[in-house]
C-alpha cells in the first residue's frame, strides 16, 4: 500500500495531491490536500520514533498549548511497511520564512507565547534523567555536563581546520568556566525544537506549534541558543530582533544572555558540520564568523571584568 492508498482508505476518497515538506531530518512529512482540507502524514520506518508523540501531543493540549490534533496513528507496521500519523494542518509556514516580514510588536508577541509554552512545560514533574526522550521517561544522561561535553566533543573538528590552534583553546577554557553551572542544571522538561522551525505563523501571527516526538530534559535557555544559531544560519541579523525578544520574555540577565551565547556556540559547530555536508560555503562561513565574534566577545568581557 503507498502513501496514495492509504489515504485513500482512511478517508474513503482519494487526495487532490500529496506534497513531500523540505523540514523533517527524521520524519518524512507531506503535506496532503483533499477539495476541502488539507491535513499533515508524517511517516518513519522506525516505528519508535512515533511511538509516544500521540500521547505527547495530549500531554501538552491538556496544558493549554495550540498543538494539533491527531486524527490517526499506527505503528504496528501491519498495513503499511511503516508507521504513520495524520494530524490536523495549520495554516501558515514555519517562521524561518515569515520572521523578516513580521514587525517588531509581532515578534515580542510571539516570543512572548513561545515563552510561557515553556514556563508551562517546565512545571511538568523534573526528570530522572537527562536528554531526549518521550515527557516522562528517563533521560540517558546522568547530569547536563556530559551532554555538553558530548556535544562538544563530537562537533568540534567541524571547525579545526577553519580555525587557529588557539582559538580551539580559548573554546576549551569557555566550556571550562562554564562546567560548574552545568553540574548545578536540573532535568527541566522543555520543548528543544521550537526554534525558527515547527513555529507556524501566517500575517504575523502563530498558528501552532508541531513536532513533538520527544522532550529534553536539562536547561531550557539551550533553546534559545538553538533559536539563536538557527537564525544566524538562515537569516542573518535581520532575525535578532527575535532572539533579543526570547532573551527579554525570559527575563535572562547578563550571566545568562552569554550563556545563551556559549550554548549557541556548541550548536553552531554542528551546524558547521551540516553545511559542510551539503556544501553551503556561504552558511559555513557565516557560523565560523559566528563562532570567533563570540570567543572575541567572551575574552573582552573576561578581559575587563
């Protein structure tokens, strides 16, 4: 049975057309019309990587936040060759497409709302644990710093051969004087991926939020990083002023505000690796820029302080 069929089945008539949606590193997503809707099938032949986002999804509407509905999900495998879920369509595009035309009161607006999504989340019980998991599991890691440390180790040749021996040494020294504050981060549920994707808004306004297969556990400022180093990759500093609003909804003080920038340091040696992949000099380029701005910025401020 393809895409087509099953569709087909479970609304008893065929779609008009089935489009395959470019965002979805895990999932294949398409976005299917009928003559008088439009709904949203995400697939995965990894049937648990689906398995607990139903009941993510009932979690987070039952505390109040715009999600979609799930319409249907299997994934047993048993009528198709791999698990499936139709949800309800919002109108709208993600924001990395829509941020640069939205005005200033329009981006403090859904900051704003981006932000008490995760207050909201972050009252769910602590966990067990920390990382990327279904709300409630326990996470893998037993502290934040092995997931930074992870991180790091695992991204920074992305950028030794774009880089000096001692700018990687200054890096080193950053995530050093970082280390204490990260013993000290508790397993804080918050939604990682919200960033310039899976934020659906149509003339200015938000729509709904999407992608909900997994949680982390640990510091919710690494989302504002993410967000941080998203918008500095895609769109330019045209996109700041959004990231400035996240930082103020936050309420984020001096100390934090250079953490968000260290955390989006650690994103963007990723970040780095994907461009190289797809061979995007020009992105590549603009987040080494990043990266030595930040380490510049980080020794003028130690420097005087």
């Amino acid at each position: 049975m393809n895409l087509e069929d099953l569709i087909t089945e479970v609304y008893g008539s065929p779609p008009l057309k089935i489009e395959r949606m470019s965002f979805g590193h895990t999932n294949q997503v398409y976005n299917v019309t009928f003559s008088d809707e439009q709904i949203i099938l995400r697939t995965n032949h990894k049937p648990g990587v689906l398995k607990h986002t139903a009941d993510n999804i009932a979690i987070l509407s039952s505390l109040g936040l715009p999600v979609p509905n799930v319409i249907r999900t299997d994934v047993s495998l048993e009528k198709v060759p791999f698990a499936y879920m139709i949800l309800e369509h919002f109108p709208g595009r993600d924001l990395r497409y829509e941020l640069e035309g939205m005005t200033r009161e329009q981006l403090a607006e859904l900051a704003q709302q981006i932000i008490s999504y995760q207050r909201s989340v972050s009252e769910l019980p602590r966990g067990s644990g920390f990382g990327w998991v279904p709300i409630g599991e326990q996470g893998p890691f037993s502290s934040w710093t092995q997931i930074i440390e992870r991180d790091f180790r695992s991204h920074i040749d992305h950028i030794i051969d774009e880089v000096t021996p001692e700018t990687i040494v200054l890096l080193q020294k950053m995530k050093q004087r970082y280390t204490p504050y990260f013993d000290r981060v508790e397993p804080v549920c918050f939604l990682d991926d919200l960033t310039i994707k899976n934020v659906i808004v149509a003339e200015g306004k938000l729509q709904g939020i999407v992608d909900f297969d997994w949680v982390c556990y640990g510091d919710p400022l690494y989302m504002i990083a993410l967000t941080q180093t998203a918008v500095v990759s895609d769109i330019g500093d045209q996109g700041m002023p959004y990231v400035e609003a996240l930082c103020r909804q936050w309420g984020a003080n001096r100390e934090q505000r250079a953490l968000i920038d260290f955390y989006s340091v650690i994103h963007a040696l990723q970040f780095i690796g994907f461009h190289q992949r797809e061979q995007n000099d020009v992105c590549k380029q603009r987040m080494v820029s990043f990266i030595l701005d930040k380490i510049n910025s980080d020794t003028d401020e130690n420097r005087m302080s």
